[in-house]
C-alpha cells in the first residue's frame, strides 16, 4: 500500500484527493477543492492572468502543505484545459516545481478523458452503454462505453468559463442567451453527436454533485457507488436553474461559490447533450479524473 495525492488544476476549481492505495482499491484519507478560476481573465487569450496565476499557486502551496501533514509519498499534479492551452504554462509548471518540488503533468483532451473513464470505472463497469459526461470550465469530455470498453470519445474547448466570458448574459438568462449557447455547441461539436443516440448519461462528479444537491437540498453523500438521478426531477431542476437570477444563485446554499456565476451555462450544456442523445437515465458519479489517476 502506498499513499499518494492527486491534484487536479482544473480551469475553475482545483482539486485535492489523497488515498492509501493497492493495485485494486484505495481508501480515501482526505479530500477538498478550491475555486481558483484559472481560466479567468485569460483563457481566450491563451494566457494564465496575473490573479488567477497567483491564486493557482498559493492554492498548490496550500495542497502542499496538507499532502506533508498526511505524509504522503508520491504527488501527481495533472494540468488540463487552462494550463495546457496557456502559453506561459511553463512559468507555472517552474514556479510550482520551484516552491513545492511538484512536477505538473499537462495532458491532453484525450489523455483526461481517458482519466475520468477509469475514474468512472472504479464505480461503473459498464453493463449497460453510457456516456460520461466532465463539465469543465475550460473543457467538456464525453466518453461513450460499453462493457466492450470505450467506443467513442471527444474533448470539446466548451468549458463553462469559456462561454462565460465570450458573451454577455443578461439576468435571468434570456431565451437568446440559451439558443446562443446551444449554437456554440453546435458549431464546436462540429456533427460528432448527430448520428449518435444512447440511454445513460453519467455525470463525473463537479457539476452533477451541485445539481443532485439542488434537486435533494441535502450534502452529496460522497458514498462510493453512482446515484440514479431522476428525470422526472433533473429536468425541471434544470430549467429553474438556467433561469434563475444572480441573486437567487447567491443566496442558494446548495451551489458552491465557484458555480454561482456559471451553474446556468452547465445546466443549459446538460439539457443540450440530452436532447441530442435523447437520454431517458441520468446517473451521477463521485469519481473523476483525480479518482482515474489512482489506477495509473
């Protein structure tokens, strides 16, 4: 056994799992994320702005720290949509290694797509065909298998901030704000769903947590199995979700600071996917991309 951490510098949030591990299980010691918006500011750009770079690394110093008080042995650092696409993405892989002795890995689309599939997996094996379902905020990996393995897979530069900061939305979201970011999935998706029809949409954790959370008003339990969400709930929870208002996002207990801004662009990107499959199961999955890393 072996107690390693996983760090996920995601485009929004970034994410700290450590877990005592063996070749077909772990058990997971401690666990927590912090907002960080890397992508904001710059992501269009391909830049890391001068905020989100310092906020990135104060918030790896801090992941540090704890990995040191819970005497981990081995860190693996995984960089994905912001960072890989940032041109000074080497000032903060140098910065970090620097401070922390951490040496970040940049993967590619594909690369993290494969990491949340074996993430999934821990959990789901896939005796009825899915799609998963990673809503980043720099991008978005849908990942079709079977018990065959995976049959499909694409990772698409549709991340919430991304759309976030292409377009001025107005409060609530107007019906024109929907249909502009259902062209943009379109145009990005470039015909990769239109031949393509499946039952089960498997949400990896992030966003689908907020929403069963919504839809309970109770913590996501963080137990190690999928949970059913369903339609006859998930549906109209979207739709108050995509129109609600600033305010009502603000003072809602169930949506974590870094959402309040973007929740409706998931939601919207969520109910977009599910008409073009044409989805009758939603299921969320605690596990994701951190989770996959564990198998590597």
């Amino acid at each position: 056994m072996i107690r390693k951490a996983v760090i996920d510098l995601g485009t929004n949030t970034f994410n700290l799992l450590i877990a005592d591990v063996t070749e077909h299980h772990f058990d997971k010691v401690f666990t927590t994320k912090e907002g960080v918006a890397l992508g904001m500011g710059g992501i269009h750009q391909n830049l890391i702005s001068i905020d989100a770079f310092e906020r990135g690394i104060q918030t790896i110093l801090h992941f540090h720290e704890i990995c040191q008080q819970y005497q981990v042995q081995k860190i693996t650092a995984i960089g994905t949509s912001a960072l890989r696409d940032a041109t000074n993405q080497q000032d903060f892989i140098d910065q970090v290694h620097q401070k922390t002795g951490i040496q970040i890995e940049i993967v590619s689309g594909l690369e993290e797509a494969q990491l949340i599939y074996q993430g999934v997996q821990w959990l789901y094996h896939f005796e009825n065909p899915g799609v998963i379902m990673d809503i980043g905020g720099g991008s978005t990996e849908f990942i079709f298998a079977s018990h065959f393995g995976v049959q499909d897979v694409i990772s698409l530069n549709i991340g919430v901030s991304r759309i976030f900061q292409i377009h001025q939305f107005s409060d609530p979201m107007s019906l024109d704000d929907v249909t502009f970011i259902e062209q943009y999935l379109e145009e990005n998706a470039n015909g990769f769903f239109d031949d393509k029809s499946i039952d089960m949409l498997i949400g990896a954790s992030g966003s689908f947590e907020t929403f069963y959370e919504l839809m309970h008003t109770d913590a996501y339990p963080h137990e190690d199995h999928c949970i059913e969400l369903p339609i006859t709930d998930f549906d109209p929870m979207l739709q108050e979700i995509i129109f609600s208002t600033a305010e009502e996002r603000e003072k809602n207990p169930w949506i974590i600071p870094i959402r309040k801004k973007m929740a409706p662009i998931a939601a919207v990107k969520v109910n977009w996917i599910m008409k073009k499959l044409n989805i009758k199961k939603v299921l969320v999955c605690p596990f994701s991309l951190k989770e996959g890393v564990l198998k590597t």
